[in-house]
C-alpha cells in the first residue's frame, strides 16, 4: 500500500477481554515497530521485527502482550486479559533499513485508539 | 535515567523567530538521531536526522549534534504559527531500536 495502515483505528473493549491490532507496513519494508503512546507522552517502544522474527521485544511491558509477523510483511499485536492501563494509542511503523545505523525514514501509521473500560 | 530528555515545554516563541529544541540521551552507543514532529491528534512524521557531529541544514531547520555532550538539539528558523506541535526527539543504537523522548511542545504565536 501508499502508507502504513493500522486497524481498526479505535478499539473499545472491556476489562479482561482480549484484543488484536492489525498492522500492513509499505510494501517491501523489513523493519516493522509498535509503540505505545499515552496523551502527553512520547512513543513507548515495545518491539521491533526485521524481516519474521522480533529482533527486540524489550519494551512489551508483561506477558499479556504478544506480536507476531508471520510472513515478514503484516503484523499483529495481540493483548490478553486487558486492563484500563493499557489505553493508549498504539503506533507502529516500518522502515526499509536493515542493519545498524538505522539512517532513513521510519513511517507511521495513523494508530489505533484503544480504550478498556 | 531516561534514554532520551526532552523539556516537556510549552515553548513559546513569536512568529518569525528562531525556535530551539532540545534533547539529552543517555547510551554513548547512539548512532543516528532523529527529530519527529506530531501535530495534536496525528503520527509522528520525520522532520531531519542526522548521524555525524556538526549542523545539518535543511530549508528552515537545522539539526546540531554533539557526540561528546550527548547532546542533539532543532533550530526552527522564521517559526510560523503551522509549526505549533510536539518535537519528539528519537535516537537509534546499533540495534537499530527507535527510542523516543517524551517530545517538546512548541507554541508559536503571531
């Protein structure tokens, strides 16, 4: 596609239930973020995949929280038993560049609004 | 520590004038640094990066990096009101993991 697309672009769930958010990166980027942004606050790093294989997934905060990319091309964040805490906005984005430094251009998506009540 | 620090703000500058942002990082193993900026509601969008120590210009703005300091900071030269957003400042180490700071409001006004 033209851009990063996310969806669904709001997500309201309850307490306890579990949810899955659907990233498609640009076509032929290997490089493949998610972040957490709460309201005031910079992006969270969660993890981060070159190519299949989470190359870093320091940033999932607990284990209630699992990605994949099965194919190396679309990725899904999934988050079991949901808590209010874990409303945020939740970012990802994907680059071209593999290997260290990473000197170009990471595009995001536009986000998925996730709200637990 | 954090990774990256950034002055929450808002700084406010006048129409017209130079605005100047800043951020600290704490890993000497950083490689290349990155200033994003978000509008109110929106993605973060890429405004510069750059990897070597010095000033690098592009149109209004200008990066400046300091290795040895640990220090990265954004001129904005003749702000205008359309730049009113957060700067988020964001550093990659040699594990190519984007790490942002908590980003700098910018207010211009006219």
């Amino acid at each position: 596609g033209a851009g990063v697309s996310q969806t669904p672009s709001n997500k309201v769930t309850e307490k306890g239930k579990y949810v899955e958010l659907r990233c498609d990166p640009i076509s032929g980027h290997t490089a493949l973020y998610w972040y957490r942004q709460s309201l005031g606050q910079g992006p969270e790093f969660l993890i981060y995949f070159q190519g299949t294989g989470a190359a870093d997934d320091s940033g999932l905060p607990n284990d209630r929280f699992f990605a994949v990319r099965p194919e190396g091309s679309v990725s899904t964040l999934k988050i079991q038993r949901t808590e209010r805490g874990d409303s945020a906005v939740y970012l990802c984005a994907s680059s071209s560049t593999s290997g260290a430094p990473m000197n170009t251009e990471a595009f995001f998506g536009q986000g998925t609004r996730l709200t637990v009540v | 520590q954090k990774e990256v620090e950034q002055n929450s703000g808002p700084l406010s500058v006048p129409e017209g004038a130079i605005a100047s942002l800043n951020c600290t990082y704490s890993d000497r193993g950083s490689q290349s640094f990155f200033w994003y900026r978000q509008y109110s509601g929106k993605s973060p969008e890429l405004i510069m990066f750059i990897y070597s120590n010095g000033d690098k210009e592009d149109g209004r703005f200008t990066a400046q990096l300091n290795k040895a300091s640990q220090y990265v900071s954004l001129l904005i030269r003749d702000s205008q009101p359309s730049d009113s957003a957060t700067y988020l400042c964001a550093v990659v180490r040699n594990t190519d993991k984007l790490i942002f700071g908590t980003g700098t409001r910018l207010q211009v006004f006219p």
